[in-house]
C-alpha cells in the first residue's frame, strides 16, 4: 500500500475514533442537573451496615456501601415516622405524613393522581425508572420505565409488573431466574445502559431484601457457619418496667423460632427446619436467634456486593461526578433486642433508619450529620438536588445544608411518630409518640380505628412510656410517672400536641381516639 494513502487512512480513522468518542461523551453530558440514583432496600437496620459501628461491627463487613459514606456522608439520627412497609414508602415518595395520603397501613393504596418525587423529576427534565420492590399497591405513575415486583415478590426466579404490559393486581409478570437482588441490579445497569442518556436520569433501586423470610443467594449459604453472633443485651427483657399498652405484646424470638420449627402454612422454614424439641424457652431463643441473624447477615452480603457492581458501574462510565447516590431502608428493623423481630415499634431499632450519600462536588468524603431527619425530609432533598419547587403541601424539609454543615438554626429537634395499624397478626398496638435528642414519650392507644388491615374487636390496654436515652440508650427503663420526670413529661406533651397541629393529624376523623386522647392525657 502506498504510504501516503495509508497515513492518510491512519488519520481519517483518527478522526471517526475522536467523533464518535466525541459524540458519545456529548450524549452524556449535556445533563447539567445531577443524575439521583436512590437505593433502597427493605427492613435493612443501620445496625448491620459496618460504617455506622454498631452492635455487629465486629461481625459483619459491608464495604461497599460503606464506600458511599467513605466518600460522603451519613446520618446518625435519621427516624421513619412510621415503621412499616407501604406507609413509609407512601411518605418517602410524597413528602406527606400517612394521614394525608390516605396510606395509614400496609393495606392502604398510593392514589395515582398524587403528586410525587418521580412525577415531579419527571415533568421537570428528567428520566426516570423504578425497578424492584414498590409495594404501593397502584401502578407507579412518574417513570418513563418500570419494572416492580407484585407485593413482596420473591427471593429466587422472581416475576416483575413491567412498563408497557397491563397493571393488574395479581402476583403475575415476566418471570427473571436468579436471586433477586442480583435480578434487580442487572435490570437497573440494563436501563442504565439502553437509557436516551438526553436527561439526567433518576433511578430508583429498590431491593426486596433483607425482608423477612430471610432466603439468602445459594453462594453465601454457608457463610458465618463458624460464627456465634453476639447477643442482644435486651434479648431476654424482663418487660415488668413496661405499661401495659406494649408489655405482652410483639413478634418475639419464641414466636419466631415456633415458626422456624413449624414452618406456616403447609411448607416448611425456607432456609431449613430449626430443632427445637426438648429446648427450655431460653435455650429456643438462643437458637432462634442464631438462625435468625445468619441468614439476615448472608442476605445483606447480597445488597453490598450488588451496591459493588452499581458503585464500579459508575466508576467505568464515568459517572461519578455528576451522579447523586444515597443507600437507605424503609425503615430499621429488630434483630433479637428486646426479643422481637421485625418492626412496627417506636423502639428505637425499627425507628432508626440508615443513610448514606454520595456527592462529590458538595458533600465532603467521610462527613457525618448528627441532626434530626425522618423519611419526611427526603422528598425535599431529592427536589432540591433536582431544581424542582417544593410542592406548598408537602410537610419536610430538605437537609441539604445539612449534609454540609450548615444546619439551619430553626432546624428540627424533635419527629412525631404514627403507627396506625392495630392488626391482631403482628400483635403491635397502635401509638404515637415523640422522639427528641434526649427521650421519647408513647402513647399506646390500642385501637384500629376501623383503617384497613386492622383486627376489630383487638383491643389492647392504654398506656404511656417514658425514655430517658441519653442514659438509657436501649430503652429498658420505662420512667413514666416516676418521681423527678413530671416536668419532661409535661413539656414533650406539649411537643407532642404541637406535632399533632403542625402535621395536621385528623384527629376529628377518629372521635373514638380523640375520647382516648382526653381521657387519659394526663393520666
Ligand atoms: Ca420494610
């Protein structure tokens, strides 16, 4: 080949290598805005994530999402203003308590008019996808593209509701082999992947895991075989300093390991059958336990390598920069203290959830923000992120100065709590109460109200409780009415009417709990 000619194809093939290099780069970086990648997974507890050293700090390792806070920041005292499922999920994508969506319990449907942080980014430039677990019963409004799993879907071979496929009810769907939380990260690089890549994206990765039954992937089932997992203090409470409105009541570790003996419903445990027989309750507890938390650990093992891939994802496309990532839960969730499991609980360990977030150009690496957030808040971050005006109805308050250390001064030191749902199954009475730096006060009601998924006719004894957790971190001392807290008592009482007006609790609409109110105020 004549040189000349072949220098010459050397240079064109230059030239077509820097266009198309060129184009793809301009593809992506005409988003000014920041791109949100919001993971969230269910009943994960800030306990079991090694950045916040908690009570398994020594047993458990979770780098990868440790890396978004490495890198970031992380809120120490960020509350869910009500621990369960659907109405935590309600409030994170509206911004509103349960009260004024309607989605008081898991039974209680997100109304598809209502405005939300998807339909906002959507209307307003960005493209949006909601893959996982959505648990809102009504077919997600607000994303170009979504793929979500019917109710709690399942650990192994899941089926997904799709975009562009009829919403129906059923637990029916495209069906993916695998386990789930694999599933959904692959689905979300897909979209990311085969995305316009016009509009700065917002994704929201939602795992099923870890909620409970605990199924973990085949490849970690034996890990932590060698392990003793490292008791709760409050695993036995004796729960005599308890009122009588909480004392008998929850899901407890001898509740659980019946189960995992029995297994319900004509099938066995899923992670295997626990033997239990001729065990004194203490020793079923001890068991119960260890089972319980081996296989909650090996399914977080799960989300941190998937939150890996997603992380190094972002590393190979050079996404970084420009891309918002917060790791987070629906809410906390009980690993054995105070012999529960799952949630529902004021108590601090479902009330508390995890918060990691990523943004390199704002936030600086390894920060830590010890203000008072709950799921209120995120809707307004999210907005704030995404140059979006805060709907007047929305009832938080973004913390974004917050994660840079510049705490507005009226910042708030106190979050009201609601947990409507009175349901005979879960054994939880219903309570509200509020959670200050220094104590909490409950009210527990113990009626349903007639709202949906409540047992009529469980009724459970009022009562009120009383932390002081500055010096009682666990809450295994109820204080209420003891002599020398009247006065606290007296002004979180006033907090907590206070709450009630500023969030607008429609107490009007439940005149049987208003009479409870009344009467026992100041009992
Ligand atoms: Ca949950």
């Amino acid at each position: 080949m004549n040189k000349n000619y072949s220098t010459l194809l050397f240079i064109a093939g230059l030239l077509t290598i820097q266009i198309i290099g060129f184009a793809g780069c301009k593809k992506k970086e005409t988003a000014k805005k920041p791109n949100i990648l919001w993971i969230m997974c269910d009943d994960h507890t800030a306990n079991t994530i090694s950045s916040y050293k908690m009570r398994f700090a020594d047993v458990i390792e979770t780098p990868n999402i440790d890396r978004i806070a490495n890198e970031g920041a992380m809120l120490n005292n960020c509350y869910v203003t009500n621990s369960i499922c659907t109405p935590s999920r309600a409030t994170i994508m509206t911004g509103k308590y349960g009260h004024k969506t309607g989605v008081y319990t898991l039974w209680d449907d997100l109304k598809v008019e209502d405005e939300t942080v998807a339909t906002l980014l959507q209307k307003n430039g960005y493209e949006t996808a909601m893959i996982g677990k959505w648990h809102l019963h009504t077919q997600p409004q607000g994303f170009d593209y979504y793929s979500v799993l019917p109710g709690q879907g399942l650990y192994h071979n899941p089926v997904f509701k799709e975009t562009g496929t009829k919403w129906t009810t059923g637990k029916e769907g495209k069906k993916y082999n695998g386990y789930v939380t694999d599933v959904i990260t692959d689905n979300s690089l897909n979209w990311l992947d085969n995305r316009e890549g016009v509009k700065p994206f917002f994704l929201m990765l939602h795992h099923k895991a870890p909620h409970g039954l605990w199924e973990y992937a085949e490849r970690h089932e034996h890990l932590y075989d060698e392990v003793t997992i490292p008791e709760p203090e409050s695993l036995n409470e004796d729960k005599t300093h308890r009122s009588e409105g909480s004392r008998t009541f929850g899901r407890d570790m001898l509740n659980l390991s019946q189960r995992m003996y029995e297994g319900k419903r004509g099938k066995d445990y899923p992670t295997g059958k626990l033997d239990i027989e001729g065990m004194s309750d203490e020793e079923r507890i001890a068991a119960a336990y260890q089972k319980y938390l081996k296989d909650y650990l090996r399914v977080v093992a799960a989300i941190d390598e998937n939150v890996g891939k997603v992380l190094e994802y972002l590393d190979e496309k050079g996404l970084n920069e420009n891309t918002i990532v917060v790791y987070t839960s629906d809410q906390g969730m009980f690993l054995g203290e105070h012999s529960y499991y799952d949630k529902r609980w004021i108590y601090d360990e479902s009330l508390k959830m995890p918060f990691l977030i990523r943004k390199p150009d704002e936030i600086k690496a390894g920060s830590q923000c010890d203000d008072m957030i709950t799921n209120l808040d995120f809707a307004e971050l999210i907005l704030d992120y995404g140059g979006v005006t805060v709907p007047n109805d929305m009832q938080g308050k973004s913390f974004r100065k917050n994660l840079i250390g510049k705490t507005p001064e009226d910042w708030q030191q106190s979050m009201y709590y609601h947990y409507w749902m009175q349901f005979e199954g879960s054994e939880v009475p219903a309570h509200f109460g509020v959670r200050t730096h220094d104590y909490k006060l409950i009210f527990f009601y113990g009626r349903g109200m007639g709202l949906n998924g409540t047992t009529e006719g469980w009724n459970t004894p009022i009562g009120w409780e009383l932390y002081d957790l500055k010096n009682d971190p666990n809450e295994m001392n109820n204080i209420y009415g003891k002599s020398g807290y009247d006065q606290i008592t007296k002004e979180l009482k006033t907090e907590l009417k206070r709450l009630q007006t500023k969030y607008e609790v429609n107490l009007e609409d439940f005149p049987e709990l208003q009479t409870i109110i009344n009467e026992n105020w100041n009992k």
